[in-house]
C-alpha cells in the first residue's frame, strides 16, 4: 500500500472523489487558507489511516481513502472551533481514530458518509464546551446587502472544509472537475440553488455569501450525481433538504457540521429504492 497515494485519496474522498491529485489540490487549497488547518487535516488522515490499519482493516479500503477522510474534516473541525492546543491536540488524535472505528461498523448497516465525523466531532464540542469549559475561536460576518455570485458559489465549495476564502473554494472545485466533470456541474448547481433556497427563507445575505447554504447541497450533489436524467431532480429534491435542515439546525442553536447533507441524502436515497 502507498501511504501518501492514501492520504492524498482520503482527502479527495471528503467529495466523493478517490483521486491522488484531486487529494493534492484539496490540500493544497485548505494550506493556502490556513497552515494550521492543513496540518490539522494532515494529522487526522494520518492518525485515521493508521489506526485503520493496526486493526486490519480491509487494505483496499484504506489505500482508497475511506478510512482518512472522516479524520481529516475532525481534524480540522476541532482546531477551526477550539484553535490549536495541547487539549485539542490530544482530542484530534483520539476522535480520528474513533472515526475509523465508527465507519468501519456504520458501513454495515448504511452508507455512513461523514456521520463518523459528525457524532464524534458533535461529542467532542460538548466536551470541551460545557467539561472543560473552552470557548469557540469567534468569527465575525461583515454586513452584507447584496447577493454576491461569486462569493457564495465559491465559499460553498471552501466551506465543506471550514475554508471560507474564494481562491480555495476555486481550487476545491478545479480537483473535483479534474476527477468527475459531471460531480463538479452539478456541484455547481447545488451550491447556486442552495444559495438561492437561503435567500427565499431571509437568511442573511453575509451567511448566504459566506457558503452556509451551499457546502451540504454541494456535497448532496456530488454523492447522487451521474448521467441519469432523473439524477437532476434527486439532486434538487436533497438540495432543498439540506437547506431547510441547516437552517433547523441554526435556529435551535447548533452547529450543523454535515448533518444536513448526511440526512438529506439518506432520506433522498431511500426514496430512490422505493420508487425502483
């Protein structure tokens, strides 16, 4: 097994996209926005990939990825809520290992996407919230009054991995293309429609511009996307799920992560199998 081949491909597969230079850009693209949050990705790939691999988990399953990715977005999700510390530090090495185990039994049962990331990263904010009383890194959103295209389609893209910078949202989207043309359109399109979605229920335009209605569409589109003309219709229906999940999830006060995506897509793909 080639390691590095396997880390690269476990960070395209944060998209769906088993490609070692669609893995490359993806982790070219979080470094240009934050070195901290590249090494974060980094450390729970590898810390997902090698604990995959003392417990012997299927070789061909690790060295295409699935085992890395679910510990590279904890990773990176602890250290963009918490910042770096010996505390999140410790946290990033044992909840990139929980995740390979969480997804190594979830996938029996379903398709677990990036639920391994989110229970556990969900577990861990609340134990460093309300156990060791740590505060969120805070972010501030300028008032914004006008829709911005450019904006909110390439911060979709940056946000499915906490980077909210247009030139790492362009990148995201030139590693899925090179792997899958028809993931990266409609990728795209979701990012759009799910902006657009916000707009109709108010939410705030520097929310809206800033990606949050986008990167769970996004990542709807791309796990549903292929040739089929169906695919189109499927790919709306989970689009306008996401949205509507995310903004549930902000009104009571939570933090979405991918939830929205994980739950929109479940429900999408069981009524898929019902009307086959």
């Amino acid at each position: 097994m080639n390691y590095f081949q396997s880390i690269l491909r476990s960070l395209g597969q944060v998209m769906f996209q088993n490609n070692v230079y669609t893995g490359l850009i993806f982790l070219i693209g979080i470094f240009y926005n934050s070195l901290i949050l590249g090494f974060a990705a980094l450390l729970g790939t590898i810390v997902s990939i090698s604990t995959a691999q003392i417990l012997n988990y299927s070789k061909d399953e690790i060295q295409d990825g699935l085992y890395g990715f679910n510990g590279a977005l904890t990773g990176i999700a602890l250290w963009y809520f918490f910042g770096f510390s010996i505390p999140t530090f410790v946290a990033l090495i044992i909840s990139a290992a929980l995740t390979t185990v969480l997804n190594y039994y979830l996938k029996k049962i379903i398709p677990p996407f990036t639920f391994p990331f989110i229970i556990i990263t969900w577990l861990m904010m609340i134990f460093f919230l309300f156990v060791l009383d740590f505060s969120l890194v805070s972010s501030s959103f300028p008032k914004e009054n006008t829709l911005q295209l450019l904006s909110f389609s390439t911060n979709s893209f940056g946000q499915i991995m906490f980077q909210e910078n247009k030139i790492t949202g362009v990148l995201f989207l030139f590693g899925i293309l090179i792997n899958s043309r028809i993931s990266a359109i409609y990728g795209v399109y979701a990012a759009i429609l799910g902006s657009l979605i916000g707009l109709i229920f108010k939410e705030p335009i520097s929310i809206i511009n800033a990606g949050f209605m986008g990167y769970n569409a996004i990542l709807c589109a791309i796990a549903l996307a292929d040739k089929k003309r169906e695919s189109f219709i499927w790919i709306s229906i989970s689009t306008f799920l996401s949205v509507i999940l995310t903004i549930g999830f902000s009104d009571i006060g939570a933090i979405a992560l991918t939830a929205p995506f994980v739950l929109s897509t479940w429900i999408v793909l069981k009524f898929k199998t019902y009307f086959k």
